[in-house]
C-alpha cells in the first residue's frame, strides 16, 4: 500500500468549493499533466439512487450544492432538493419540519456550520421530537486546512453525542458512507453523520454489508495494542499498523464509526485481549472518541491508554497535510504515537 | 365543534357555522382554562395567552382543517405554535375538540405529565411541533408547506409568532426562504401584543414598522384587531389559495392579558401565579364577559 500517495494529509484542496473532482474530469495541473485522480464524492449520486426507490427522501444544503455534490442529486430528483443558501439555521429547523410531515431529509453543509452553528436545531428540533433528520457534515476537522478555525470542526463530535437519542457516525471513506446512508433509512431518530473532505482515500472496496450503527468494525487484527479510530483517520491508522508491523508490532484496527451509541463490548475486547488502546480523531482530544472511549475503560481493569487528536487549542494555518502532519495525525504520527504508548506500557 | 366523520369532506376552511357568541365563549374557556391550570403548576404565561384567545377560538373552533377522530390525518392543516409559552391556553382546545381526554389536564405540569409549559408534539396530540425555543416556529413551516408541495397536498400550514421573537435571526431567514420557494400555503400570524419581558418590544428591540419588513421580505401582509372575530375570520376566509404564491402574514394587533384588567399591558404578568382571592376575583371578572380594553400598546 502506497502511504503518501493517498494519504489524506497529501491531498490538495483545489477542488472545495467547486467540487469538480475526481467524479467527472480529471483536472489538469499547472504544468497541463492529469492531476491524480481523486475519489468521487458519492453524496449526491447515492442519494437519488436511494430516492429512486424511497419517495421520503428530501436533501436540502445551504449554498454548497457544488462542493458536497448534492447538484447530483438534484439534477435527478429537482422537485426533492431545496437549497436555503447561506442560512444553516433555518435549513435545519425547516428540515425537521419535512421530517414531521414524513419525509426523511439530508441536510448537507461543512461540519463546522452544521454540528457547532446549528447545535440547538439539531437539539431541539431534530433530536428532541425524534424526528429521522439526517445531518450531513462533511469536512470535518482540520481537512479545511488553511481556510481557519471558522471553517474547521474540531468540538462537534463532544456536541452531537451529549445530545439524548441522537445517533452520531463518522464515514471512513465513500463505501462507509454508501452503507450509513443506507442504513440511515430504516433507523428511527436523528443521525449526525460526519464526513471527511468526501473524497477520502478507499478503506472498504465494498459498501461493509454487515454495517450496523452502533456496532464497530474490527478491520484488522493484532496483539500488541488496539487502535481505535473514526472518520477521515481510519486509513491512516490502517497504514500506520502496516508500519508498526514492519517494528515487529501487532496492531488491532478498529473502526469506530459510531460515536453515540458507543460499541462499549468491542473496547472492552480490545482492552483485554491486546492490552493498550490508542484512540485516534481528527478532533479535541476533550470530548470527543477519545473521550468517548475513555468514559468505558475508566470502569474496566486499568491499561495503557491515550487519546489523540488535537489538543485543546485553534489550529495554526496552513495547508490540510501540514495540519495533519503538526499534529502527527497521519499514518506516521500514528504510528510513532503508538510506539509511545507501548513503551509506557 | 368539528362534527365531520369524513375528514376529506371537511368542507370550506370557514363552512364551519359557528356563531360569534360561541366563539368569545370559547375564547373565555381559554382564558379561565389557563387560569386553573396555571394554578395547578403554581406559575403560567397568563398575559400571553390571554392575548392570543381570540385567535386561538378563530383558528381552532372555525378554520383549520383539522380531525380530532383522526389527529394524525397527513392532508390537514399544520399548526405550529412558535410562542410555545402561550400552550397552556392551547391545550384545553385541544382537549375540548376531542384530542384528548380533558381530564388529563388535571395533571398539568405535574411529575411525568404530557403537559409541560411547552408542548411536546411526542406527547400531546394534535401537537403539530414542539416548540419552546423562540424562533424556530416559521422554519418549522417553511418545511410543513415545502412537505405539502412535494406530497401534493392541499393543507395550509398556520404559524403562530410571538412579537419578541421577531428580534430572532432565525425568524427572517425563514420570511426569506418563504417567499423565495413562493409558499402561499404558510401563513404567519403575529400576536402583536406589544409586550415582551424586559418591557415594549420598540423599547427592548423594536420591530416596526412590521407591516413593511415583512412586505420588503415578499410577503401578502394584512394587520388587523386581534380581538375582534369578524377581522380575523374574514381575513381567514380570504387568504389566497395554497400553493404558489406570496407567503401570507397577519399581524393581529392585541393586547397583552387582554380579559383581565389587572394584567393588561402590565409586564409583571408575562409569567405569573395567582393568589386565591385574586383567583376568585379574575375567575369572575372573565365569567363576566369582555370588557373593552383598558390598555392598547402604542404601534
């Protein structure tokens, strides 16, 4: 496997808000030669697949039709697509009104606008009425890179999942996202459903037919540590194991898609059959996964144990790799990170 | 009340013969419902509620689309209450039409009881939406009336707003989107009572002139007495047809605790709780019937 190739960390931004990627033509570079092809964002195009079978599906977005791909959706299913422009507020609250007449409404935008800007709609009318409203956050974390703090979601994982009823999962990559949204139909309640930059490198080649929210998945298997990750940082985590094992070291990989509810039985597998647990997110390392997990083992036999992700502080700027390189969140870091953890151990 | 079996055949929104005699009585049972309840939590939004009685009677008694046999029935009328505080004067509607049992409501607010101060559509039936956080009430319709023309419906969605909460953001993005998706099925209806906690609204955050924001946002606008039946029933009658068009607004000027001379337009009544004597004396002030208003908000 190819690590820097197709690590997150590497991938330029060019396309963000035009979302022009890697589902139509490749584009060319400065000096005219195809840029590497990227991953399709398969948002829009799985969505009307889905509606052509499932009359409740609506998707509303606040002025990024283009950049999460929902004009895919659109340009299949027009009378089924609203875009509210740049007022998140009223997209959601508006969403949850659709859904309490019986639709079942994706409502697409940056996690940051979206988790952290919409928190008491998403509470109070989406979560609190029980009502099947599907947050679509995509660009978590730092993957906004040099665009800032504003544009960055470092808190919205410890947000969504304090949040009573309300089921929190994080997309690997686009097949991940294939099953969680279509699982999301028959699944009562709202979903907070948190992506990467959309194009994020391939973990599944298939959408995991076994998917369930709530219910981890164990990727690889290892003796010597576990690492749990979710989101964006499940390819990493999966290459930096490749690396540990070139150290003589076996690591259990696990993703953690699901946030709230928690797989409390996998950590607590993972801490008594390897040992140590290493948690990995693109996000505070206060409330979130790490957080998360650690609220299980605190009533588990004491292990090796450490969060990462970023530390509780705004991001520097600069491009998205050098973000995910400073806070040694690429399959590198990881790795290295996990070495730490086994010599304290 | 609604005595159609066939909730397809409910007939014109306004074919319901009701006099105006029955609806100030209706009206009353509003206010002296909300009274007794509010003294079973030992606190209520007396003033609030007492603004809107006329227009919950109007709404309730001789507009809506609605079947209480069949609560969930999807081609009815939505109504969302966006001044959520004013529910305790809701409930005992719905239970007179038949929602519910009335005698529920003898457990008002108590330990585990449906009926909070703020509704709960999980709850509640013939709750539309909960509501509670100011703000939020005409998104909830933009989407009701963008749900009825996706499913092809013919309802109209009726969305009640306090006068404070048009100081919330939220609200003109909703009045924005409403006119740009040209949803004439949702109609606003303002309870301009004039009064919000700290004092005047055009003293905490002022929101005149109304008629022309919500004309310069692209919406139908009518303002009228909210206390008179025949103002508000005849504007009713003569909404626009749902579907595409200019969303509708009506400010219904009122006053607030409008029934009770103590109360109007005074601000320590928007939450309250009466003591008995004064229990008994409001009980048979408004027993007495409407007295012209003591107090008009200057607008």
């Amino acid at each position: 496997m190819s690590v820097k190739s197709s690590d997150p960390t590497s991938q330029d931004q060019s396309d963000l808000f035009t979302g022009d990627g890697a589902s139509h033509k490749p584009k060319q570079s400065v000096q005219g030669t195809p840029a590497k092809a990227m991953p399709a964002f398969i948002l829009g195009e799985e969505l009307a697949d889905l509606a052509d079978h499932d009359s409740r599906i609506v998707v509303v977005t606040a002025d990024l039709a283009s950049a999460n791909r929902t004009v895919d959706f659109r340009a299949r299913h027009p009378d089924r697509f609203f875009d509210f422009g740049i007022a998140e507020k009223n997209m959601v609250t508006a969403a949850a009104g659709m859904a309490a007449c019986g639709h079942i409404p994706f409502a697409a935008t940056f996690a940051s606008f979206l988790g952290i800007l919409c928190a008491e709609q998403i509470r109070t009318d989406c979560a609190y009425p029980n009502l099947p409203v599907r947050l679509v956050a995509h660009h978590s974390g730092i993957s906004m890179g040099f665009y800032g703090t504003s544009h960055h979601a470092l808190e919205d994982l410890a947000m969504m999942r304090t949040i009573a009823g309300l089921t929190v999962v994080c997309a690997a990559d686009a097949n991940a996202l294939r099953s969680i949204l279509r699982a999301s139909l028959n699944h009562p309640g709202s979903i907070y459903i948190r992506l990467g930059r959309g194009r994020d490198p391939v973990v599944y080649d298939a959408p995991p037919a076994d998917f369930a929210f709530g219910k981890a998945i164990r990727l690889r298997d290892g003796a010597d540590l576990t690492i749990i990750a979710t989101g964006a940082e499940v390819y990493p985590a999966l290459t930096a194991s490749e690396k540990l094992l070139a150290q003589g070291v076996t690591a259990r990989v696990i993703d953690m898609h699901t946030i709230s509810p928690l797989d409390k039985a996998e950590i607590r597998a993972a801490a008594a059959e390897t040992g140590a647990i290493l948690t990995v997110e693109e996000h505070n390392i206060t409330g979130g996964l790490g957080s998360a997990v650690a609220e299980v083992l605190v009533e588990c036999d004491r292990i090796p144990f450490a969060r990462h992700g970023v530390p509780d502080e705004f991001a520097p700027i600069g491009p998205p790799a050098a973000l995910y390189a400073h806070y040694r969140l690429d399959s590198d870091g990881i790795a290295s990170r996990a070495m730490e953890l086994l010599r304290r151990a | 009340m609604v005595e159609d079996s066939n909730p397809r055949d409910l007939g014109p929104r306004h074919g319901r013969n009701v006099s105006p005699e029955f609806l100030a009585d209706r009206a009353m049972f509003v206010r002296t419902e909300t009274v007794r309840l509010a003294r079973i939590a030992g606190a209520g939004h007396y003033s609030s509620t007492f603004s809107a009685a006329e227009l919950f009677a109007a709404l309730y008694y001789a507009h809506l689309r609605i079947n209480p046999a069949e609560p969930k029935w999807p081609d009815r009328d939505r109504f969302v209450l966006s001044k959520g505080h004013a529910a305790i004067g809701l409930y005992p509607v719905l239970a007179d039409l038949g929602f519910f049992d009335p005698k529920l409501l003898d457990q008002y607010t108590r330990f585990g009881s449906p009926f909070g101060d703020h509704p709960d559509m999980k709850k509640v039936l013939g709750i539309d939406f909960s509501s509670g956080s100011l703000g939020h009430g005409l998104s909830v319709g933009v989407g009701m009336a963008l749900a009825a023309r996706v499913q092809q419906r013919g309802n109209r969605v009726y969305c009640m707003l306090g006068d404070g909460e048009l100081a919330e953001g939220q609200i003109w993005e909703a009045a924005m989107s409403a006119a740009h998706f040209r949803l004439a099925s949702l109609v606003a209806i303002v309870d301009r009572n004039g009064l919000c906690i700290d004092g005047h609204t055009e003293e905490v955050m002022g929101i005149e002139p109304l008629q022309d924001r919500f004309a310069g946002f692209g919406w139908q606008v009518s303002r009228i007495d909210g206390h008179d039946f025949g103002q508000i029933l005849s504007t009713l009658d003569n909404l626009a047809p749902p579907g595409r068009g200019k969303p509708q607004v009506i400010i219904a000027d009122t006053v607030k605790g409008r029934g009770v001379a103590m109360m109007e337009g005074v601000l320590n009544w928007h939450v309250g709780n009466l003591e008995s004597a004064d229990y008994d004396a409001v009980m048979a002030e408004l027993g007495a019937g409407l007295k012209p208003a003591v107090w008009e908000h200057p607008t």
